[in-house]
C-alpha cells in the first residue's frame, strides 16, 4: 500500500511533467497560430522574408524571427514533434535554468546561422531543434549525473539519425534544408552545455558513511581523537 510520502511524491512528480508539458505546448501551439495567420491572412507579407540573410544588416533580424517562420506545412510539421519533445525534456530535467538555456540557444544558434550561412533565406526551428538535442546530448554526460546521462542516450537514440544533416553533403540530397543552421545549433548546445555545466542539477556528493560514535569519544588520557 502507497504511504502518505509515496503518495505525495508521486503527485509532485505529476505536477512537474505537466508544467514541462505547457512551454513545449505553448511554443508549438504559437508556432502553428503564426503559420496559419502568415499563409492565410497575412500571405500577401510573406513574413518568412523576416528570416536569417547571413552576412546582411538587414538578415539580422532573423535571429529573432527565424525560429517562428516556416516556408511549408511538411517543414512545420518536421519541426513540431522533436520541438515538443525536447523543449519537455529541457524544462523537466533542467527547470531551474530552462528559460535562460532556451534563450540563450535561440540566439547564439541564430547569430552563428548569420555568420557561417550561404546566401540564401534561412527560415524554420530546425536550428533550434538541433541546438537542444547537442545540449541536451552533452549536458547529461558532461554533468555525470546518471539519470541526465540516460536523457543523453534516450535523446541520441531518437534523434541520432539526422545528425548527418549539419554537414555539407546535405545540400547535395536537398539544397532545400539549411545545413548552416543544423550546425549553427549543433555548435551552439555543446557551447551552452558548458556554459551552464555549474548551474542547474547536479550530480549529487557521495554519501559517505558516518563515522564510528566510539571514534568520537575522548581518550583514558584526556587527549580526544581529531
């Protein structure tokens, strides 16, 4: 039978997978809201031009909208699953640094997206997506802590297959997909996982064992033990 502890434990952990649940569900929610108003309401604006043009002033703007535009449904709905999943995992696992992470990988991913990039519109979260999965990835080894270090694997083993997409050769399979952000947010998690490597959870002392009472006593000689 369930002890009172038990029972609160278990609603507390409840309570916590539930508020990881509203971040990811807000963004993906507001994501699919911006797409439908720009490829109904607003079509004639094309807001994907607000995207990242690397090596333009004007490109940088796109720092900060690139991640909130998408060119097609088949690109959102790429995107919205992986997005859903690790934005979970980043505020379950990491709650008390989540949003400064989250933050910080939005816009170190998009700045390098603007320095490395070809000359082309750069648009969609796929950067911020692979900047959550390498920090996510690296966080949990780099933190030794066992139950982020099994994130680390459960992250790999989902996404492990489309690593191949931050490298050059994607272009040729389709110059469509913007390996240049791929990379961007590969670079920018494993740089923030070591930016943040001393805040959050941690890998927890070792409990060692207390010593003997009969070591504490003083000595027949008046002298106690140090």
């Amino acid at each position: 039978m369930m002890t009172e502890q038990e029972s609160h434990r278990n609603a507390c952990e409840k309570k916590r997978m539930w508020l990881a649940s509203i971040p990811a569900l807000l963004f993906v929610s507001f994501l699919w809201l911006i797409f439908i108003v720009g490829h109904t309401v607003f079509q004639e604006l094309n807001l994907t031009r607000l995207g990242i043009v690397p090596g333009e002033a004007a490109g940088l703007r796109g720092i900060l909208f690139s991640p909130l535009l998408h060119s097609s449904f088949s690109h959102l709905g790429s995107n919205t699953l992986p997005l859903f999943i690790l934005i979970w995992f980043l505020f379950y696992f990491y709650r008390q640094i989540a949003l400064q992470v989250f933050a910080v990988l939005w816009l170190v991913s998009g700045t390098v997206t603007w320095l490395i990039g070809r000359e082309a519109l750069h648009v969609g979260a796929s950067g911020l997506v692979f900047a959550m999965l390498f920090f996510l990835f690296f966080s949990g080894i780099i933190r030794k802590y066992i139950p982020l270090v099994a994130v680390s694997l459960i992250v790999a083993f989902l996404y492990g297959g489309t690593i191949w997409s931050i490298f050059p050769v994607t272009e040729l399979v389709d110059a469509s997909i913007s390996w240049e952000g791929h990379l961007s947010g590969a670079v920018s998690g494993l740089m923030v996982a070591f930016i943040f490597m001393n805040q959050g959870p941690q890998q927890p002392p070792p409990a060692w064992e207390e010593d003997n009472p009969a070591d504490e006593e003083e000595d027949t000689s008046g002298s106690a033990h140090v």
